[in-house]
C-alpha cells in the first residue's frame, strides 16, 4: 500500500520508488552512493505454529476459556436457601445449586447427549399388548424433545394400526404410507414436517395406517424408505413396534437398532413373555442389543398389587443393563392425548430417567 511520498522521500518526490534493502545492514537506501537509511522495526508478535500439534475445534473457543473472570456472566443459584445466601450477599457468596437442582441437570445433561452427525434408532417392544408400549414410546421421546437442542421423532411401525398419534395432539392426517408414497419428493424438512404432528415438547409423531387392510402392506421395505428419511432430518429416531415380533418390519427395526427398550408389565405372564423377548433376541442374532437394553416396568398393569416387582426387576437385571419403574399415573391410563407437564411429578422423574438410560447406551 503507498503512503504519501513526504514519508520516504529523500532526493525527491519519486525517490523512495528507488529504495533497496541492503542484504549487510537490513536497511533500506537510495542506492549504492547516496545512502541515508532507514531502520525498519516489527512490533508484531510472530507466533510459530507447532505441525506436530493436533489442530483444535471452533468448539475450544468457549467464553468460560477466553474471557476474563470480571467479564463472565454470573450464574445465580438455583435453590430456595442458595437463592436467599446469594442476594443478601450482594451477589457474593454463591453456594452452588441445592441437591435437587444438581440432580435434575445431571439428568438433562445426559439426555441431551451429543450423539455425533447420525440418527440414533431406538425400537421400543414387548410380545404382549396392553402392557403400555406406546405410552413409554411417547414418554421416552417427550422426555427427550424437551431436553435436547436436536430432533426427536417417534414412528408407529405398528403393522395392525397402532395408537401413538392418538397420544399427543393430531396436527395431521398423513400416515407412514404418505411418507413411502411421497419419499421422491420429500427433500427438505419443511416437506416432511407436513407429514407429522408435533407436541408442544417438540416431539413429532408419524402416525400408522388406520385402514387394517393397508396397514398389513406395511413390510421392512416400507419401514427402511420411512426410516431412511427421518435419518436426514433427526437425531433419535424411537420406533414403536408392534407385538408380532417375527413381522418382516421387525427385522429392519432391530438391524437399525442403536439401542433398545422393552416394556413388561407388572403380572406374572407379562413379565415371563418380556423375558422371553429377551431370549429370542439373543438367539437370533440381537445378544449384544438385548444386553444393552432397558426395561421399562410399568407398575400400572392389573395384578401388578400382588407381585413381587423387586424379584422382576432383580431378574431383568441379570439379563439388561438397567430397569426403570413406570408408576400409575391417571392421566396415563386414560390412554388420551398425554400432556407431559400435566403428569405427576413421579411419572415425569421416572420418563426422564428412562430417557437418560437411553441416552447413555447411544453415545
């Protein structure tokens, strides 16, 4: 970049155009006889790159890193007797958040799991109907959209008409079948999120076929289009499955498997048939995915008041990596639309637990 000429001129106005560096002194002169230098100072830090160093993320630059302690936003405690410390003290003392606090964030920390680029599939099934496999699906992905920053959608791959739409509020009437007829032209988000309804959790529902005669058309082929789409535009991707666990469907939903929940109610056979699921997974190819398992026990199940539920739980866990007790909720067995805030504080704690251990075996 030029500057005025009066800065270099020596001899004349031009004469800084015949400047030379001298190779000896690193000076700049007017040639070899007139030499009336001028020294050349670098007041920049020169910072040298190590090659060998591992290149870090735009992640690192986080504020906690970069900013000056006084210019950190504060973060008050939450808690009533923290709260009450940290304002009589002028914002002084800051005793952290109380224990309940701390627990509820460890909880939304692990449900809100960052799980890479890919959609994460969870099937969630049991061989025995009436044992609330749709209201853990719907409990799990409630539980899980309003935690995370990503996309969560349930899909009811239910071959003989199931019910999941029916457990939020019904924002369409399109069905898996639109979405496998539709595939070829649904190429952004905005396309598909015609085809879903959304609670105000944030979760989207796909709904199942409601005419019985199509419904029975719905194969692993149909299940692969359905699940290869919603790959594109979400993160966890949980699929409520039907009781016919030799259906076609059922063996693309478990290749795609990720993790896995089965749901046992809280009776002697429903608990027997939950353990045989587990059986036939492991002695068709699924051991690892069985293993790493959670089983949702819904306590609200008839008979549950008169069996040992510490025995069903001692036993399921010798076979998967965690249990987590449903409790009776009215507003659950209504088998109505499901309002998450609405539920009692038990039920909502036990959904979010169950979608923490979800979580967890995803990362």
């Amino acid at each position: 970049m030029k500057k005025d000429s009066e800065d270099y001129s020596v001899g004349g106005d031009s004469d800084y155009e015949n400047l030379e560096l001298d190779p000896e002194t690193g000076q700049y002169a007017m040639g070899n006889d007139e030499f009336e230098s001028v020294e050349v100072e670098a007041d920049a830090e020169v910072v040298v790159n190590d090659l060998f160093s591992d290149p870090e993320p735009a992640a690192m630059l986080t504020a906690d890193r970069l900013l000056e302690e006084k210019a950190r936003e504060r973060v008050r405690p939450e808690g009533f007797w923290q709260l009450f410390v940290y304002r009589i003290s002028f914002r002084l003392i800051n005793l952290g958040d109380s224990r309940k606090v701390t627990a509820r964030k460890g909880i939304d920390s692990r449900i809100g799991a960052n799980f890479g680029n890919e959609a994460r599939f969870v099937p969630v099934l049991t061989r025995k109907g009436g044992v609330g496999k749709t209201t853990v699906t719907t409990l799990i992905g409630m539980a899980m959209a309003k935690v995370r920053e990503d996309r969560v959608v349930a899909i009811d791959a239910n071959p003989d008409r199931g019910t999941l739409a029916e457990r939020v509020k019904r924002g369409t009437t399109k069905t898996v079948r639109d979405v496998v007829l539709k595939a070829s032209s649904i190429s952004s988000f905005t396309a598909f999120s015609d085809l879903v309804s959304r609670d105000k959790t944030r979760l989207d529902v796909l709904a199942s076929d409601t005419d019985p005669m199509i419904s029975q058309a719905f194969d692993d082929g149909d299940y692969n289009v359905v699940a290869d789409i919603t790959s594109r535009y979400y993160s966890v991707v949980l699929t409520d499955c039907g009781t016919g666990i030799v259906h076609s469907v059922m063996q693309a939903v478990l290749d795609r498997a990720d993790g896995l929940v089965i749901v046992s109610g809280g009776s002697v056979d429903e608990a027997r048939l939950a353990s045989e699921t587990l059986t036939w997974l492991e002695a068709n190819g699924y051991g690892d995915l069985a293993r790493n398992s959670v089983v949702a026990l819904n306590t609200a199940t008839f008979g549950t008041e008169i069996v040992k539920l510490d025995e069903i739980e001692s036993h399921f866990l010798t076979r998967t990596r965690a249990v987590v007790r449903i409790p009776y909720d009215p507003k659950l067995a209504a088998g109505a639309e499901i309002s998450f805030d609405s539920l009692h504080p038990a039920t909502q704690k036990a959904a979010r637990e169950l979608a923490a251990l979800v979580a967890d075996g995803l990362v």
